[in-house]
C-alpha cells in the first residue's frame, strides 16, 4: 500500500503535492518523491520544459525540506509516498520512475505480478533499468509504444500488465495531460475549480475539493484543462461515478470508518490477494522472490521450527498443523520469548520459519540468530521490506499487507497464513507429497479466498448485533480443535486486547481437564465448530458446555443442523476448504471483538498497555 497523488490545474503543484503526502503518509513512510513539470519562465525564450525530480529515501518530512529549499515551479506534478514492496527503501527505489530518455514519469501503488518478464524483454531491447522495483517497467514499457499518442500508448502499456496497480503519471511531451489508471487498487480524480487532483485515496484531496470521481476496475482517466474522461483499456468512453464527500481528513485517512482497526479488517480481502500475487500458478507452483531457495535444498529439509509471538504465534500454530499436514514431515511452532532460553535442537536439516508483523520483534530476533548459529535454513514472514529479520534471515517472503495502523493485528494476520499455506504447498511440491490434483484444488481454494472474505465482511452488521448482546458479559472462553484451535487462541487474544474482558482460550479436548470448571450462565464460550475432522467432538464439547449453563456461540459450516435448539447462537459459514475457513472464521471473531471493544468505549486502536512492535525483552 503506498500514497499516490497528481495535480493539473492553475496553481503551483509543489505545495499541493507536499501537503497531499503528509496527509497520504499513513499509507507509507519507507520513502517518498515527486516530479514537477517546469514551465519555462515568462519572457524568456530557448528555455526548455523540464521535469524536476525530488526524491527522499526517508520520511516525507526529510522530502519537504529538501523541495522548500528547492521549490520546482509548474503546475502538473506527482507525488509518492511509499510501502516497499519490490526493493529496498533506498533513493534510487523511491518513487517516481521514469524511463531512458527521462520524458515519461510514473508513481504507483500495487504489484505487478509479471515485471520480471517484462523487464527481460525491455532490458533486451536495450532498456536500462538502475532500480530494483517493479514499477520501473511501467514508464520503459510506455516508452516502448509511444508513437506521439501518449494516452495510446498508456493503453498498450496497462494491457501487457498482470497484478494490482493505481498510477498517475505523465509526460513532458504533452503538458497538459495527466492520466490515472486502476486495476485491483484504489484511485480517485478529485474535481476542483479548474484544477484537478488524482490520488490513492480521498485524504489526500479533502482539503481541496468535496467532488470525488471514483474510477472502476480496469479504467483510465484522462485529465486535462478542460475536464476528465474516463475510458476502458479498450478505449470504450465510460460514464464514471461522482460522488459528494463531506468527510474530515481524519476520518479520510480511515477510509471513513469510525477506527484503523475496523478499515484494516475491511482490507483483509486485498491483504489475503497480495500474499499470493504473483507466487502460486494454476498447477499449484509457488515461487518466492526474496526466498529463492533451491530446491534440492529444500528437499533436505526433515523438519520445520516456526517461531512467532502473541497472533504470530497463532499463524505458526496454523502453519506447524498445515506443513505436517501436506508435506508429512515434523512441524513445531514455538513462543519465539520461551525458545530462546532453552537448548535449540535445530540443525542444518531443520527450516527454521520465523513469523513478525514488523520484522523487529526482539525474542524472535534472537530466536532467528540461534537457528542460525546451528547451520539452520531460514526465512523471516514479515510485512515490511529490509526489516531486522528480513535482512538476517536467509530469505523473506514478504506479506505485501501495506501498513497497518491499528495495534490489534487483523489484516497482516491472514496475509500471515496465507503465506504458511504457499510455503507448506511449495515444501510439499518438491519432496513430492502433494498430487497434481490436490494441488489444484488447493489453488482453487485460495483463489476464492478473497471474495469469500468479502462475503463476511458483508455480514457485519449481523456480527455486530451478536456483538452487542454478549458485550454484557466479562468473561469469554473461546474452544477449537485442531486448526480450530489456534483460531480459538487468537478469537480470544484479540478480544481481550481491544475490549480489556477476561477471555481464554482452550481446545476441545482440553476443556474438562480444568477449563470447564469456569463455566456458569455468566461465562460464554465462542465454539468454533465448522467442518474439520474434529467438528463432530466439538459438537460434543459444546453439549457438555450447555449442560453447564453456559451461553454458546458456535462457528458452524452452512447445512450443518447438529447445535440447532442448543447453541445459545448459531453463526454459518461459508462451505469451504478447511484451510479457507480458518481464515473466514478468524475475520468473524476479529469483527466480533472489535464491535465488543466498541460498545464498551474503548479505544480499539491504540489498546492500553500495548505497542505495535515489541522491540524489547
């Protein structure tokens, strides 16, 4: 996730584009950037018009200084602020790109899936590309097909393009053109008094226009004096949405919605989508940019550590039962803080996984270090690009979630097991464990995931009226077995992180050998029950629980009847894949807790006591 922003219009675009970033900072911090078109100063002639590019490889403050020393005068321009995806936070990475003759400039927000053939194919065309970003194809592949028709070429351009993207961009050669483009990414035209703005989101523009374009899938603008034109890749004229905006710029900055939190939640589904861009083939092929571990040695890999803290650790318990699951080999996840206190039985056969939001959480840093002390292959699940754990790990797989605001993990969570699943499905391609046919059935489950994410967060109204009615309650036990387990474990932690009720979770099985003596009409239990080869034992335990007097909210898969007259509530889901339904379900209990930390008054994004990182012992 990164800030984009353009401007045309009669005003000077600099201050425009340096405010917009400030605002657009919250979608990326890793480095920032603009290019100016200069016009050539009145009443002087043989003075060319030119691009002024300034770049920071910091925070968007560091960039301000260095334009309010420098301030480049013209007004169209772009901005960038940016969440690394493909490259290290450097200069030369930074935002915007441009192509070799210096007359086509580009900022972007997404991942384009197949750059690196792209790049292949313009580099033997004599192309030079000094970044290592995926973007810098883009203005190269523009160039390749400008004949004169900038907009054409834009066209040719996005139709070779697989993956995700929102761009503003422009050239020197036509100064009063900007275009915007969206596919899998959001992009607006804001519409002011003879100015006009292009932007990731409506923060940046707020506070200078109400009026909000909104373009759809697949669709270009083509921003001029003289108004915008939207259009089809195809060059089909559409008829675009407008829509009246009345928002704040905070509430901008939250996409609308009351709390970080509840518009992360809102993001899973494009989180889940980018943990697999680009890596997973039709026939089930997982590859791994920042992980390219050969595969003879990952055949030699005979067991597999995975170490993560508080919902990192509830990832690695997911992908510890997965990775035994598909790969048929030993699988352990471990409280990266216990770990490393103790005598690691690692060695150079055992693939040591560690799991951090941040990449900066201190236990598992050091957890990482003595896995690797032993001669232990290892990779660092991280969200964010040439982190601590990124860079001392053998490899990363990056979650590509964009920033995550809200304390409470929620997005960066799921893109977490989706990574898992790739890597236990990568694992299980090479020793030869997975048939063709599983693996297409795998695939094919991930792929609805993204959609089926969106089916429940539909439903939240309906969540948050269970919210309510069980937010009387101070004390929750949340059960599960097997893959339902960590996802009961992490139902809970959330719950009492953002809402500050006692709430503990147990398995199934673990339930009558102490847990069960908790349990009164005062003491809920959230049951995950959905369809797993344990659910008919959960159905048993939630009959125990209700002997006990207790409420029950249960977690069931669409046609099953079984709890019906005897759980307290009933939630369904969807009929999916086991591995497919962790996910769903987890995106059930994070809206469940959020709107329980609400209705108590709490503030759900920055809980009490909590940091984001925990970069200290």
């Amino acid at each position: 996730m990164c800030g984009i922003i353009g401007y045309l219009g009669d005003r000077e675009a600099t201050p425009i584009l340096m405010e917009s970033l400030k605002r657009l900072e919250y979608r990326g911090y890793d480095s920032a950037g603009v290019a100016v078109l200069e016009q050539p100063t009145k009443g002087k002639t043989g003075h060319a018009i030119r691009t002024s590019v300034t770049k920071s490889e910091a925070k968007v403050d560091t960039l301000i200084e260095k334009l309010e020393a420098n301030m480049p005068s013209g007004k169209l321009g772009i901005g960038h602020t940016r969440w690394a995806t493909h490259g290290k936070p450097t200069y030369i990475n930074a935002h915007p790109h441009t192509d070799c003759k210096c007359k086509i400039f580009v900022v972007h927000n997404g991942i384009i899936e197949n750059f690196a053939e792209l790049k292949a194919e313009l580099e033997a065309e004599g192309h030079e590309f000094p970044s290592e970003t995926d973007t810098e194809v883009v203005p190269h592949l523009i160039e390749k097909y400008y004949r004169g028709d900038f907009l054409a070429a834009v066209r040719q351009a996005l139709k070779r393009i697989r993956g995700a993207y929102a761009f503003a961009m422009f050239s020197s050669d036509d100064p009063e053109l900007l275009v915007g483009a969206r596919l899998n990414a959001p992009l607006v035209v804001g519409l002011g008094d003879n100015e006009y703005y292009i932007a990731s989101d409506i923060t940046a523009i707020i506070p200078y226009t109400k009026r909000v374009l909104v373009l759809g899938e697949g669709e270009i603008a083509a921003v001029t004096p003289l108004g915008t034109e939207v259009s089809t890749l195809d060059g089909v004229t559409v008829n675009p949405k407008i829509i009246h905006v009345d928002w704040d710029v905070a509430q901008a900055q939250k996409g609308g919605y009351p709390h970080f939190m509840l518009k992360e939640i809102h993001e899973s589904a494009e989180a889940v989508a980018n943990a697999m861009r680009g890596r997973l083939s039709d026939d089930g092929l997982v590859s791994f940019r920042e992980f390219d571990i050969a595969d003879e040695k990952l055949r030699a890999v005979e067991d597999v550590l995975l170490l993560g803290m508080g919902t990192s650790l509830h990832a690695a318990m997911v992908g510890e039962i997965v990775i035994e699951d598909w790969v048929g080999i030993p699988a352990r996840a471990e409280d990266a803080s216990e770990f490393r206190y103790r005598r690691p039985t690692v060695g150079k056969d055992t693939l040591d996984v560690v799991i951090t939001q941040s990449g900066e959480t201190a236990d598992t840093l050091v957890a990482l270090h003595q896995a690797k002390e032993r001669g232990a292959p290892t990779v660092a699940v991280t969200n964010v690009i040439a982190s601590s754990a990124a860079r001392d790990a053998d490899g990363a797989i990056y979650l590509n979630a964009g920033p995550e605001i809200g304390v409470a993990s929620t997005k960066t969570l799921l893109a977490h097991m989706v990574s898992l699943y790739l890597l236990a499905l990568r694992l299980a391609t090479v020793k030869g464990r997975i048939s063709l046919e599983r693996r297409q059935e795998i695939v094919e489950a991930m792929r609805l995931l993204p959609d089926q994410v969106r089916g429940i967060l539909a439903r939240e109204k309906e969540i948050e009226e269970l919210a309510q009615r069980y937010s009387k309650f101070r004390n929750f036990m949340y059960a599960g077995r097997g893959l339902g387990y960590p996802v009961a474990l992490e139902g809970a932690l959330k719950l009492k992180e953002i809402s500050y009720v006692h709430a503990e979770g147990t398995s199934g099985g673990l339930l009558k050998h102490g847990p069960i003596a908790l349990l009164d009409e005062q003491f809920p239990v959230v049951a995950v029950c959905t369809a797993s080869s344990t659910s008919e034992k959960m159905v048993s335990n939630v009959h125990e629980i209700v002997a006990r007097n207790a409420p029950v909210l249960a977690l069931v898969t669409e046609g099953d009847r079984s709890l019906d007259g005897v759980a307290t509530d009933v939630f369904v889901m969807p009929k999916v894949e086991e591995v497919a339904s962790v996910v769903l379900n987890t995106v059930m209990l994070q809206l469940f807790a959020y709107h329980i930390g609400v209705n108590l008054g709490q503030d759900v994004d920055q809980p009490r006591n909590l940091a984001k990182s925990v970069t200290v012992e």
